[in-house]
C-alpha cells in the first residue's frame, strides 16, 4: 500500500514559504525531518520536502505536531481517505485499507470502494490480492458468471457431460459438440459415453466383431448366427465361415420328399 502525505500542508504550513526578498518565518533546516529548501531556477519559491512520509517536525517547533487526535492534531489535517498514524519516527498521514495516490483518491482495480477499499469486488479473490476471479469465475465478465461448464451457486460443480480435470472445459470420456452432449453411436451414452455400445470393440469402439453388423451399430448377428451374443452357429452351417456355410452335406436347397 502507497503511504502518502498531505504534500501542500507538508510544504507550506510546516517549512514555511520560502520568500525571495527575505528569510522564511521558520526556515526548513530547522524543521526536521523536513529536508533544507532547495531554491529553483527563480530564487526559491516554496520548500520542498524529500520525504513525503513524515509530517513530525522538532520538538519545540511552532509547528511540531506530537498527536493524531485534538485541537490541532494531524487527524485533521488527513485526506478524506487517509488516516494519521504514529510510525514510531513520525506522526503521518497514511493511505486507509488499500487507497492509493497522492491524496488516497485511488481504489485499485477489483477492489471495492464502497467498503472503503477493504475488499475485493464480489467475485475477486482475495487470496491473489483482488486480481483473479475466485473459485470457477469467469475473469471475461468480471467474475460475476461461472466459466467454462461449471455450474452451481458458486460455480463448484461441473456437470458429467465435462471434464472436471480440464476446468470443466473440455467433454469428459468420449462426449462431444459444444455443450457436450453428443455421444458417438459406437459408445454407450448411457453409461456416461464411456464404453463401447452393443458389441463394438477396440480402443476406439471401432471394431465390430465378424459376428455382428456394423450396419446394425454392431448389435444385430451377420449371417447365421445366433443367440444374445451371437456366439450359436446352427449345426447345418459351419462356424469356420463365419456361419455363412453349409455344413456336411447340407444344401441351401429344401429337402425333396
């Protein structure tokens, strides 16, 4: 946080004017820590302090100031924003919670101003000092929507369709499209388009065994087959053809009585 100082008060009612026709009412080197004056092109106009940091000049200065509160004391003299403190070394005017500026005018970015500069804006993260949205916020709308998939009164669930791995971004297991509701017909939607559907196998879900159609996305028998997994090959044709065969002396012609 930017400590800051009443700079005019600093110049002016502490050291004093530094007048071209004659001495100063209470020249600067005798006020401390006010640094001496320093004289610019024209003779010397005002003088300049070096530190903006202390306001306490010398015990025993007309203008000493040992105290914030009271008649007199610095408290009064603070910018809106400002608060005086006791440093230790000095009584100072300093910027309140995170005000910035040479007049503590300044709420940073995400900060908010109506709490006086304590808080991040809703959404911040206070963690990151206000700068990044908190939790699954979208820093594109100013962390006031969820981004990605993510759902949920504070954005903390992403829904199955998602990958919860990619910050919910990306489709989970094998779903697509945009919203991530399209399983491909070779993959079991309803088991989270995880595996593969009917009979399709393969890494990909891209085979269907000789048994099978593909025509019927791998659910139907091809030829002869059959059974619940097409696994019976009827005695009057022959596995080895993939039950397409006659066996023996089986014909594909009717019996003649």
């Amino acid at each position: 946080m930017e400590r800051t100082t009443f700079v005019l008060f600093l110049s002016v009612l502490l050291c004093g004017a530094c007048a071209e026709d004659g001495p100063p009412p209470h020249p600067c080197d005798d006020c401390l820590p006010c640094e001496a004056c320093v004289a610019d092109d024209g003779g010397g106009a005002f003088c300049e302090a070096i530190s903006q940091h202390h306001l306490a000049c010398v015990d025993g200065h007309p203008h000493f100031m040992d105290s914030c509160e009271g008649d007199g004391g610095l408290a009064e003299e603070c910018a809106p924003n400002a608060a005086c403190a006791d440093t230790g070394t000095a009584i100072e005017c300093v910027c309140r919670n995170h005000w910035e500026g040479n007049n503590c005018e300044t709420c940073p970015a995400h900060f908010d101003p109506a709490s006086d500069c304590a808080v991040c804006l809703p959404g911040y993260d206070p963690a990151s000092d206000c700068t990044a949205c908190a939790g699954h916020l979208d820093p594109a709308t100013s962390c006031t929507t969820c981004a990605n998939g993510w759902t949920g009164d504070h954005c903390d669930v992403c829904p199955e369709p998602f990958d919860e791995n990619s910050d919910c971004s990306d489709c989970a297991n094998h779903w697509q499209g945009l919203a991530c509701n399209i399983c491909p017909d070779n993959y079991d939607a309803d088991g989270g388009c995880a595996d593969c559907a009917n009979h399709w196998e393969g890494d990909n879900c891209d085979i269907c065994p000789d048994r099978f159609t593909p025509e019927s996305n791998c659910s139907a028998c091809a030829n002869h087959w059959t059974g619940d997994d097409c696994d019976v090959c009827p005695v009057n044709f022959t596995a080895d053809s993939n039950c397409s065969a006659c066996a023996n002396h089986w014909t594909d012609r009717k019996s003649v009585v």
